[in-house]
C-alpha cells in the first residue's frame, strides 16, 4: 500500500505523527475487526460464539476485537439487533459522551450526519434513561439503510430524521448534545480501504473542511446553553481536525472539554485555541484512524428558542387504542399517534418533542411503527417485533441457526419440537432474540421477514 506522498507531507507537524511507524502500521495490512454489544438484547453466550480469542475494546464498555472477521451477513443475531459492527476507534464516543455529558437528566440529543447508524446506536446504549435521541441523515438513499439499523437496534426513543443541516435553525437553543461526525476525506480508513485512496487528494481535504464549517455554523444555534457539541472525523488532516476546533474557538461562546484516558490506549491529545482533540493513529492504537474534539456552550440565552408552532397529532380511534395496547407489555407509558393507516408507539414523555420536531423536520420513522389494525384484528409491523416491547404472551418459536437463516432469507424454513403453532401471528426468535414475524394459517406459515431486508447470500 502506497499512501498519498501529499498525504505524509501534510501530516509533519500533525501531533503525534510518527511517519515511519504510520506507514509500517498500514504496510502491514493488519485487519482489526470490532462490534459493540446491544445492551438492551443481551445474548448469553454471545461472545463465545466468535471463538476465545476475543477482547474488550478498553474505551468502551459493549465493545470487543474478534481474533477473525466471520461473515456477519450469516449471523441471524447481527439481523437481530444483538450487536453492531464498529471500528473500535470511533467507539471511544462513549468516553466523550460519560465525560462531557455527565448529567443524569434525560437528554436531549441530535446525531446531526448519522448515516449507516455506528454512532447513533452507541448513542441510544449511553444516554440517560428518557431521552431523545434525533438521528439525522441527509442523503434520502443512506437516511434507509440509517433508518433499518435504528429499528435493529429496537429503541423507541429515537427519531430518524432526512434534514439537511439548515433545517434545523428553528430548533434554537434545544439540544443538550450534538454529535457531528462530519462527512471527511477519509484518510483514517485507507488501511481498511486502500480503494478510498483514489479519491484523497489535497483538494478534497480543503472541500471536505469547507463543508464541515459549514455544517458546524449550521447546526451551532441549536445547541442550548450548557450543552455539549462533539465533532468527530475519520480524518488525519489538521484542515479538518484542530483547524476546525481552531474556527470553533474562534466562534466565541464555547469552551474545549478534555477528556481523560489511560495513557496505555496509545491515543494522542493535542491542543488548539485551548481546546482539545484526540488522534487515533493505527501505529499507536489498536483501531484505526479517528479524531473526535468535545467543546460546551457557554451559557447565555436561555430556553427553547423554538417559535414555530407544534405540530396538530392524528390519534387512533378508541378502538384501534384498545387493540393496539394488546401489542404492548406497558402500554401505560405510551401515547399511540396514527400516521395514515399505522399506528406508532411514542415514549409519553418524548411527545411534545415530537411535535415540534414534526412541525420543522421530515420524520422518516419516530417511535416505534406498531403496525395496523384490520377488520379482523391487527398486522404487527416488523419494527414492532424488533422492539422489545411485546407482552410475553405473543407466541413465538425458536429456529436453530440454519433454519434462522433460511427465514431471513424468506426461504423454506423448519420449524422443530415445540409447542404446536395456534393460527396467528408469532414471533420467530433465534437464542432467544426475535428476528421477525410469521402466520401460522391452517396448512402452512407465511414468512413476514422484510423483501428488502432479505439475506441473498447462500453460504460462505
Ligand atoms: N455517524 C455515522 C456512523 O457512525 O455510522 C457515519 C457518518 S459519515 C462519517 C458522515 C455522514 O455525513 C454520511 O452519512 C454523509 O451522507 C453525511 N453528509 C454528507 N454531506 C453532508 C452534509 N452536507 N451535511 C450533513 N451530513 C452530510
């Protein structure tokens, strides 16, 4: 692998950049390969199953190096939402998050560029119970895939938004916490991806670091007093890393937060107009290339700053009410919106946020999709058995792991020794987890797993 002459060039006098021992960490083609656990779906035995030789990420409490990469695809617990695979460098959110963030109070937060969803599930498994977490994408294309890893994950306390920047100047003075982990040139993953090379140059650096100024001076109104705004890159260059804290500082009205770590993680602090970022570079920690920087809003103006009006909710009959709380195991601590023929599951205290939200954003999901009630009773949505929040009453069975597969892959699939099926719905559950619905009609069972989220491939 041969990095970018201009590339080496420009990181000289970057902090911490040892050229000889960089460019022999990416010579070496070391593949390092890392998942987060889903707290809220724990797997007994999960871990063991990836074989003994793995280890905890230090940084971050649910995450873990595999001695190998197996093929995820034909795992059915990563399509059940048990765990994410993450680069281990960009888990270190986690520390950032405890360190500058550390009330206990419900928050609420923006993931402003979420796409495919890595810092958006981390968020949900760190933040205080109760709060909001916006997870915003703003290519429609990457807002679906963003969307389908949400649902996995089965937290209902997320909003998935498909808003550029811009749109959220209305949302003034409103976030507690605001991730932006800006679009970059890309460097810190040309170890992983030597194709990504291609498209690097000095020119790219300069464009990429126009634009996260851009998005920063977009998205800064709406950061309350107090609050917290991480920025985070997979970049080396300073143009895009301590240039931009240095813009930051520059601004006026925040402060740099530091943050603390074990000097054996091998990361390198660097400082900057008094504020602080954090290099990962692949010679000095086990991960690959990263930069994240942490900074506080002064305080000042206070209050929602919001001045538009919320927006007026359709609610489900009360019959439809009536049939949809059969589907919940706490209904109580819902409130059910209709949205065309859906009915969705917002937590009660995240609703008046939700209307505001509605009234300047494009939702594309909010809550949990529960599914529609029918002449002769009700179709559960998939989201809805992604989301941990069914009675235990709802039927289910158990499938082994080629059986699993074939029903991710809307194939023929066995259903073993169990209980015998009543017609109806049920969940079909792998170790435990569900991966999604069947309908068990007299004679045969229909497989109600996604057509868009279907497992094509046969076998390794
Ligand atoms: N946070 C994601 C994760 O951990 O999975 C990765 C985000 S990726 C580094 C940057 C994201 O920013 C991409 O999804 C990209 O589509 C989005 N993006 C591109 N241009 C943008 C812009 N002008 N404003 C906001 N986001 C943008």
């Amino acid at each position: 692998m041969t990095l970018p002459p201009a590339l080496l060039a420009s990181l000289q006098a970057a902090p911490g950049f040892a050229e000889a021992a960089f460019v022999q960490a990416h010579a070496s083609g070391q593949a390092i390969t890392s998942i987060r656990l889903n707290p809220a779906k724990p797997v007994e035995g999960l871990l063991d199953g990836f074989g003994t030789a793995v280890s905890s990420v230090p940084w971050n409490s649910h995450g873990y190096y595999l001695a190998e990469r197996p093929v995820f695809t034909l795992d059915p617990l990563l399509h059940a939402g048990a765990y994410y695979v993450q680069e281990a460098s960009s888990m270190f959110l986690q520390q950032a998050v405890v360190q500058c963030c550390p009330q206990e109070r419900p928050l609420k937060a923006l993931d402003l560029c979420a796409a495919p969803g890595g810092k958006s599930t981390l968020l949900q498994s760190v933040l205080p119970p109760g709060s909001l977490l916006v997870s915003n994408e703003v290519i429609k294309g990457r807002a679906n895939i963003l969307a389908e890893n949400i649902t996995k994950w089965g937290a209902a306390n997320v909003v998935v938004t498909n808003n550029d920047p811009q749109h959220f100047a209305r949302l003034s003075n409103y976030f507690d916490l605001i991730v932006v982990d800006a679009p970059c040139s890309g460097s810190g993953l040309f170890r992983r991806d030597a194709a990504a090379m291609d498209e690097w140059s000095p020119a790219n650096v300069e464009l990429c670091s126009q634009r996260q100024l851009r998005i920063l001076a977009d998205i800064l109104p709406a950061l309350q007093p107090g609050g917290t705004l991480i920025y985070a890159t997979c970049s080396y260059s300073p143009q895009e890393d301590e240039g931009i804290m240095d813009w930051l500082m520059g601004q006026g009205g925040l402060e740099g937060q530091r943050i603390a770590f074990d000097a054996n993680w091998g990361i390198v602090e660097t400082e900057s107009s008094g504020a602080y970022g954090y290099r990962f570079y692949p010679d000095k920690v086990q991960g690959e290339g990263f930069f994240i920087a942490c900074f506080t809003k002064q305080e000042g103006a206070t209050g929602n700053g919001y001045h538009g009006k919320p927006k007026k909710q359709d609610i489900p009959s009360r019959h439809e009410a009536a049939l949809a709380a059969q589907w919940l195991q706490n209904p109580n601590d819902f409130a059910l919106l209709k949205q065309q023929n859906d009915i969705l599951a917002i937590p009660q205290a995240l609703m008046a946020d939700l209307a505001l939200l509605q009234s300047t954003l494009y939702i594309k999901k909010a809550g949990i999709n529960m599914g529609q009630p029918v002449a002769n009773g009700w179709v559960p949505s998939h989201e809805l058995a992604m989301s941990g929040l069914l009675p235990h009453t709802v039927p289910f069975v158990d499938l082994d792991k080629t059986n699993a597969l074939q029903y991710l892959r809307r194939d023929h699939f066995v259903i073993g020794d169990g209980p015998q099926l009543v017609v109806g719905w049920a969940l079909v559950r792998y170790l435990g987890l569900p991966l999604g619905w069947i309908k068990a009609m007299p004679g045969r069972v229909n497989n109600y797993y996604p057509k868009d989220w279907r497992i094509l491939m046969r076998s390794e």
